[in-house]
C-alpha cells in the first residue's frame, strides 16, 4: 500500500518517494517541474510524468483506507463519496473514475516534491563514501573495469546482426541480496550501452532481472561478464540464460532502473521472500508430473492443479493442456486471485509454471505462505526451457513476449481465435485506436473489414478521430488501469473467481469436460473476451444455443450491448 516520507521524517531520503503495491516507480534522475503540463514535456521527461500521476493516484487511494469492520478480517478497506469498498480493485475504479481532477492536481504536487528530494538524495549520496560499492558508483574507472574488452572486435562486428534474423534476445534472472542495487544499476547501464544491446533490466536488492536484445557476439559476451562477476558468478550459471532468436530491433530503447521488486508482484520482499519458494522441477521432471496429471483428467477427484501464474492475455494464446489459467492482467492482481480463491487450493498438489520462472519464485512462496497446499512445484526456467526440450510436448500454442515479436512459436498450434470472426488466429497487433495499448487477435481477413480496434468505443473512437495506429510501444504488465481510457479494461473484472477457467479442475462441473474439449474452450474464450475482446460469433452460438442457463455465471453483461444485433444477425 501506498507510504510517503517528508524529507525531515527520516534519513533515507532516496526512499523519499511513494511506493505502492503495483508499482515502484523510484527513478534517481532529476525531474524538471517547471512545466506542468503533459503535452509541452519532451519523451524523457512524458515519461517521468506518467510515474507522477501513478503515485499520486496511490496517495489518494492511501487517504482513503479505513480499518475493515470485522476482527477477523486483517485487510484494509476503503471509504470515499460515502461508498465502503472492500477490495483494491473497486476502489482504484471509483477513484479513475471519479477524481481525475483531484489526481491531476496532486501529480503536480509529486513531480514538485520528487525534485526537491531527488536533488538532495544526490547531495548525500555524493558525500556518503562508507561503503565500497557507492565508490564505484562515483567513480567511472571502476564501472568501466567490469566491462569486457571489445577492442579486438570491429564496431561491424559488435552490431551485425542485430536483426531479428541474426540477432539473439537473453532472457535472465537472478534472486540474491544486493547490498548496492544503485551500483548494479549503473553498471548494467555502461555494460548495456558498451555492447550496443536494448531491452529492460530491473534491479532491486533482492536480485536482477533482465532481457536484452542484441548481436549473438554481444549477448555471448554479457552472459561472459555476468558469470565472471563476483556478484553472480556463484548465483547464475550458463543455463539460466534463456535464448531466443531477434536482436536489439525488438525493444525501442535500453531502460535499467532499480525498483523494489524485480518482478511487480505488489509485495513487498520483506514479506513474501524469494529465500523460500516452491520446489523446483526441471523440464524433464515436470513434463512427466503433466503426464500424470492428464492421466487422471477423466477421474472425479484430482488432488492436482495445473496453474499458470502469467496474465490472461499471455495463456489466451498459448497454455498448458488443462491448466487453470487466472483472469488477471497483471502479475500484481496474482495475489489477491490467490486469495479469493483458497479453497480451490486446499490439500492441493499445485504445479505452477510462467513464462521464464520469475514468477514463480515469488508466486509460489506467497501461495506456501497461505499454508493450503498439500505440495507447491514449479516449471524451473519457465516455459521456455520446457519448449527447448519439448516442442511437440504438452505446452500447446504460442509463448508470449513482453517485447516487440509479441509471442515465440515453437510448434503448429493455434489455441485463440480472431475476436471478430472466430477463425484461427494467435498473431496479437495493437489496437488502432491511438493511445490505447491493448492487444487484439483480429485475423487479416477482419482487418480488411477494418475491424481493428480491441472493443466498440475504441473502434468508434478511431473512426472519429480518423488518425493511423500508433505501433511504437513497451509492452509493461504494470500498467496502469487509471490511465487507460479504454471501456474494455474499465468493464472487466481484474480479478474474477476461478470459476470459468477452472472448470476442468472443479468437481461441480468435471463432467462438462469429459464430454468435449470443444465445449470448454469455447467457454474459455468466451469468458476472456468480455475483459475487453469482442465476443466471437462461434462462442456466442455455443452460449445462445447450448449453456443458456449459464448467463449470469459468466458475467456476460460485460460484454458491450452493440454487440447483440450483429452477434445475432451473424448467427441466424
């Protein structure tokens, strides 16, 4: 939850900033607040603005707790316009939507104060010499001495290929303490620059995690300079860098930053640590639990469930068979799905997997802390190690990338369906509508129709404003739901109950699955759409036609009423 120290309440003034549970946003370079308005900032300092707004939301969201009305129950809750919300969800909507005026005027008030504490953090820092790491950091030479020697390599040489045809992205992460994450920080910075790679690094002093893009020579010497740095060469080993084919072309810039967690689970570390996960399985091993899990699919009771702890848009194209795949849109809300849906947890056999296995880390350590499972494993180096090793295996589709390729395809199978039409589709593009970021599976023969937007209001809002896509973007899984315009996202429920997605592991309904693959999967597609995609004709079909009494379980209000007459017409 959101916290804020005045400069005069204590020493640490580099922590002098907000935090709060989905993001920390801590950046050590000067703001310039003279200019207060969005649109006269320059991309560096735009970006620094959207920083302010998000903490200032989180501080009026904080003024806003309340202690919970019953004993038993340790949660905050949250008061305002003489409405009680009980959950972080619903009150980060009221507040979206009800006080942009009160944000707007307190972002102004942060990017002031952020300055102010960000120019004397510096001061400090410049005089503080106690400790070995913060010389390095003040001193050049040393960050240069870590670097690798690229004298005998032509500037050619360094930077062919970095294409997505002869380029290479690593994908990386390691949990251990840092004394001096701002140091790393730098140095990731000059080692990143030096060798000419893009991509993202999150620094914090629980870890790194990292992927960057580049030329198969550069990234074969960044993983060289890890493993031969003290601070890793005893934690990481060759086989945690996960490779895979494209190059410096699929990020649009380089951004290293410390942060308080290296992956946004909305936990502080102090609380969930990393020191104290699931057991890991390697590929090998976890493919044979798959197997057995599979095998006991026709039976009533099965002590086993097979979570996906990525965002729905993540599992929508690509997911283990029989998976429960939550309906989250980012690795924040994991914590409350976990919560809200405990008993489905109680004396189970949980195997979780994720993209690279980050996630896992901390995602399996808070579902131990809740103290239900029966055991808790996790895929070691996510899927794309499992993919490595078995691309015909279990995992069916796409495996999706937070950078610009969008999803990696390690096999012929298509798991999605277009939005509009319901034909095939797994390529996701990004709405049309400007300043909506938001992915859409909408098939070429929808786009010639010019359907290309994620939901009615941005389609409309395109025709309107009549402007081309914006295609220049840096996916984040932590953005934020106050800043996005779009109706799609204000009318899902971030985090549902496991109900549709779990339906082949709930004893209510295990008979519904065994009759047919075919009727779940629709009911799966069905239930994401409404989050923001367009409902497809084939699900529609099966819901008028097949499951009506199911109406009200699926929520499919949601889903915009424009939609009906041509739903309706198509299916007729």
């Amino acid at each position: 939850m959101p916290s804020f120290t005045s400069p005069d309440q204590g020493d640490d003034l580099e922590a002098c900033v907000l935090r709060f549970a989905d993001l920390d946003l801590k950046d050590t370079r000067l703001i310039n607040p003279s200019s207060s308005l969005k649109a006269e900032l320059d991309a560096s300092t735009k970006k620094k603005y959207s920083f302010a707004k998000k903490k200032a939301f989180a501080l009026f969201v904080k003024t806003k707790e309340v202690p919970a009305h019953t004993l038993e129950c340790k949660e905050k809750w949250w008061k305002c316009c003489q409405q009680l919300f009980r959950d972080r969800i619903s009150i980060h909507k009221h507040v979206a939507t009800q006080h942009a005026d009160e944000i707007c005027h307190q972002t102004a008030s942060v990017l002031k104060q952020l300055a102010v504490t960000l120019n004397t953090s510096k001061t400090l820092r410049s005089e503080d010499s106690r400790k070995p790491l913060k010389e390095y950091l003040t001193c050049n030479r040393e960050v240069s001495a870590w670097l690798p020697d690229i004298s005998c390599f032509s500037p050619d040489e360094l930077i062919s290929g970095q294409d997505s045809d002869g380029g290479e992205v690593l994908l990386y992460y390691c949990y251990r303490d840092l004394e001096d994450p701002h140091w790393v920080c730098a140095w990731q910075t000059a080692l990143c620059q030096h060798l000419s790679l893009t991509g993202k690094v999150r620094i914090a002093t629980e870890g790194i995690n990292g992927t960057v893009g580049g030329s198969k020579l550069a990234t074969r010497l960044y993983v060289e300079v890890m493993l031969s740095c003290p601070l890793f060469k005893d934690y990481m080993c060759k086989d945690d860098f996960k490779t895979s084919k494209g190059g410096a072309c699929c990020f649009p810039e380089l951004r290293v930053g410390v942060f308080e967690e290296i992956v946004p689970m909305g936990i502080s570390p102090n609380k969930i640590s990393y020191k104290k996960p699931g057991i890991h399985l390697s590929p090998g091993e976890f493919h044979k639990e798959v197997e057995k899990f599979l095998s006991q699919a026709n039976e009533e009771q099965s002590d086993i469930i097979l979570l996906d702890c990525r965002n729905f848009y993540e599992s929508k194209i690509g997911r283990f068979q029989g998976c429960l795949a939550p309906d989250i849109r980012k690795f924040s809300y994991f914590p409350s799905y976990v919560d809200k849906n405990l008993e489905l947890f109680r004396e189970k056999k949980v195997l979780m997997y994720c993209t690279g296995g980050i996630r896992c880390e901390r995602g399996s350590a808070y579902l131990k802390a809740k103290g239900v499972c029966k055991e808790v494993f996790q895929l070691k180096g996510g899927i794309h190690k499992y993919l490595e090793e078995f691309p015909d295996g279990f995992y069916k589709g796409k495996l999706f990338v937070f950078d610009e390729r969008y999803a990696l395809s390690y096999n012929s199978d298509i798991v999605s369906e277009c939005s509009y039409c319901g034909a095939p589709w797994d390529q996701y593009k990004l709405c049309s509508t400007p300043q909506c970021r938001q992915l859409i599976l909408t098939c070429p023969a929808c786009q010639r129709q010019g359907f290309t937007a994620c939901c009615v209001t941005c389609q409309d809002k395109g025709r309107r404003l009549g402007s081309s896509p914006t295609q220049s973007s840096f996916k984040e899984e932590f953005s934020s739901d106050a800043e996005c315009s779009c109706s799609c996202v204000s009318r899902r429920s971030l985090v549902g109950l496991a109900i549709p997605t779990a339906w082949c592991h709930s004893q209510a309904v295990c008979s519904l699955s065994r009759h047919s693959s075919r009727v779940v999967r629709p009911w799966l597609h069905l239930w994401l759409p409404c989050t923001g995609h367009i409902m497809t004709v084939q699900c529609a079909r099966l819901f008028l036609f097949r499951q009506k009494p199911l109406l009200s379980a699926l929520q499919l209000s949601l889903c915009s009423s424009a939609l009906w007459p041509v739903l309706y017409h198509k299916i007729c």
